[in-house]
C-alpha cells in the first residue's frame, strides 16, 4: 500500500488529502504501521487531519493528530458508512473503539492498550440487540462469556480462565428451553448434559 498521489495542498498546513493504492477500505493497521515515518513528518508539518481516498477516489477514513503522540482515526465502507473509529496511541489501537455495520448500528464496543484488547468487549447484531458481552485481560478472554440470540434471548453463557473454558456452560435455545450443559476443566470437555 504507497501514497498514490496528494489530491491538493495542504490548506493552511491544517488538512492533507491522500490516495491510497488500494480500490476498496483502507485496513489503517497496514496503513499506519507502513507509514509511520511519512506521517511523523507530516503531523511535523503543522498538519491536524489527513482524508484517505482509495484510488477510485472514494472517502474512506481520516486521521486527525491530537498531541505528540496520539491520533484519532475514523474509517468509512467505500459506500461512505462510518466502520470503525477509535484513537491511537504512539501508532498503536489505544483506549474506546466501536465498529459498525453499514445500516450504522453499532457492531462492536471494546478497549484496546496499546494494541492489547483489554476490559470488556460487547458485540451487537445488526438489529441493535446484544450479541455477545466477554472481558479480556492482556489480549485473552478471561471471565464470563454471555452470548444472545437476535431476540435478546440468552443463548450461551460460559466462563474462560486465561483464554480456556472452565467449569460450565450453557446452551438455550431461542425460547429460552436449556438443552445443552457442558462441563470443562482447564479447557477439555469432561461432561455434557443434554435436556
């Protein structure tokens, strides 16, 4: 992925407009970590937003630079629905980030310290109603798991040690009916009750 062209000059050293070699999303992972040096010297500039266009001149995200070292990125579908937005810290996912679906619900609500997934992460259906809530603890998921059937219905619910499944989880169906009960220890599946 390489800068394709400056599509006009910054205005008043406050706004950079870019295309990126790329015809659909710019994935801003690959974009940051391939640009870091050539974004150091653009936020230097006296530059405060950069807009990223695909080359076929979609809009799709904009980086403003908040401080020395952190950014704030917003990214668009090539359709020009918000996808994703979050800030980053030293070139790397660090506090709130929330994706969406393109209809603009929110899909995902989560936490990041410096790249690491941390704290809660909540997951949406489309409809708008719970999918799955989870924690993490340094990157792995590390505690109790509830996922949720598209009516709001709780459809599993578990726990995880350090990433592994411990103990039991449930299953029910979109009634509510339990059918299933699974037991684990330290990740291996020792008995499973069916109803």
């Amino acid at each position: 992925m390489v800068f394709q062209s400056c599509l006009n000059k910054p205005q008043d050293n406050l706004v950079l407009n870019i295309t990126v070699d790329t015809d659909s999303t710019i994935d801003y992972e690959v974009f940051i970590t391939e640009h870091k040096k050539k974004l150091d010297s653009i936020q230097d500039s006296g530059i405060h937003t950069i807009y990223l266009y695909n080359s076929k001149n979609d809009f799709t995200g904009s980086i403003q630079f908040l401080d020395n070292d952190s950014m704030y990125y917003i990214g668009y579908y090539t359709s020009g629905e918000k996808w994703v937005e979050g800030e980053l810290s030293d070139y790397k996912m660090h506090g709130k980030w929330s994706e969406y679906f393109k209809t603009g619900n929110l899909k995902t609500l989560s936490k990041f310290k410096y790249d690491t997934i941390i704290g809660d992460l909540i997951a949406y259906h489309e409809n708008g109603t719970i999918f799955y809530k989870t924690s993490y603890e340094n990157g792995v998921e590390d505690g109790i798991i509830i996922g949720y059937h598209y009516n709001g219905k709780i459809s599993f619910s578990g726990q995880k040690k350090k990433g592994t499944k411990v103990g039991e989880w449930k299953i029910w169906t979109e009634s509510g009916e339990l059918i299933k009960v699974e037991h684990f220890n330290n990740g291996e599946l020792v008995k499973v009750e069916e109803y």
